[in-house]
C-alpha cells in the first residue's frame, strides 16, 4: 500500500498551506470524561493529519474517534521519542518508518474497509480545504471553487519544478516563478472568500486564531 502519512503537505508551499495543514486536534473525545485528555506530546509527527478531519471525512462513529485518538497518541509519544536519541539519521528514518507502518497497521483494525479505501483516495487538497470549511465557515459553493483553486495550484507548482529542473533554471528565476504563481493563486482565493472571511484567514496566518480553536460550522498522500 502506498504510505498515507509523511508526504500529504509536500505539495503545498504557501504560508497559508503550513499554517492550517500542521495545526493537529488535541482535544479529549467528547462523552469520554472519565478518560485521560489526550495531549500533544512534546515532538508530535507533523505528517498526521488532524484527527477532527479524518472523523469528520470518513464518517467515524464515537467509539472509532477515540480508538484514532489513542492510536495517534501512542504513535505521537513513540515519535517523540525516537527524536530526542541521537540516532544516525538512516536508522532514525528506519525507526520512524515502522512507527508509521505500525500505525497503519492500527488503523486497519479500526477502520472498516470502505473507510480504508476512502482514507488512501484523499487528496491534500481536499483535506485542507476539510480545514478551511471549518475555520472559514465556508459554503459548499466556496468549498468546491477553493478545491478547483487549490488543485490547480498544486498542478502549477509540479510544472514549475519539472521545468526547472529540464530547464537547469537558477534557484532565483524558480523562486520568482513560484512567487508568480502565488500570487495568482492569491488572487483567486481573494474572489472566492467575503472580506470577513478574508480577515479571517489573515488572523490565522498571524497566529490570533487556529482552525482548531474555531467553533465547528461547517505529491499524493502516504495511504494505509
């Protein structure tokens, strides 16, 4: 199976992409008060997606959130610990490639096979746009047009790099190609937010507020 996890952001360069995508839900599952709160360990894996996204994606019922919750608790705390050793860097990889592979194997004995299936078809677009609906208050009209944004986006910059690379471009001319498209893209995202919704995205860039702290209203992933 291909690996879900620890390349979902890579296509995405883009402070507002950095910014939503890293924030991870920590809070405890709701109706579970006698459980301990589940709490972000020192060095948390940035590759895992929020576990708020993935309920909310693929339908989970109470009782698999707080299963996920534990399974993401338990890899994070393992994670962090493996950071901290001073390991070799291609035993440290080695490690952290069988956390993952752990985790998967975790989430297979959670998940039913539908929800398996749908989990290595999600896009990092899609996911970030799951973030933004959230964050933003966005209608199913804005979501959709957001996805198109952020695809086409993500088309741009795979067909920058391929032509710097064919082209031995400098690091200069790729980075102004890329600021080009940004700013592009930028523009387009503009159209399709209100203002308030705009101000909104800029307080979030300026750390005043996450998708996790807003009250909910609304290269391919590593898959399991």
């Amino acid at each position: 199976m291909r690996a879900f996890w620890w390349s979902w952001l890579v296509v995405f360069s883009t402070a507002i992409m950095v910014t939503l995508c890293a924030a991870q839900d920590t809070s405890p599952v709701a109706g579970n008060e006698a459980s301990q709160p589940f709490t972000r360990t020192v060095a948390p894996d940035p590759s895992l997606p929020p576990v708020s996204m993935l309920v909310r994606l693929l339908s989970m019922t109470p009782e698999q959130e707080q299963k996920v919750r534990q399974l993401f608790a338990a890899h994070n705390q393992r994670y962090g610990e493996v950071m901290q050793q001073n390991l070799p860097p291609k035993e440290r990889q080695e490690k952290l490639r069988e956390l993952r592979r752990n985790l998967q194997k975790g989430l297979e004995g959670v998940l039913t096979p539908q929800q398996l299936q749908k989990l290595r078809n999600l896009q990092p677009e899609a996911m970030l746009v799951d973030r933004l609906t959230v964050a933003l208050r966005l209608t199913q009209e804005q979501s959709e047009q957001l996805l198109e944004v952020l695809r086409e986006q993500s088309a741009g910059i795979r067909a920058i790099e391929k032509e710097a690379e064919e082209k031995k471009w400098g690091e200069q001319q790729r980075k102004e190609k890329l600021a080009e498209l940004r700013k592009q893209i930028d523009e387009k995202v503009k159209k399709i937010l209100t203002p308030e919704q705009q101000q909104k995205l800029k307080q979030i860039l300026q750390g005043e507020g996450t998708p996790a702290q807003i009250p909910s209203g609304n290269q391919q992933p590593p898959a399991p």
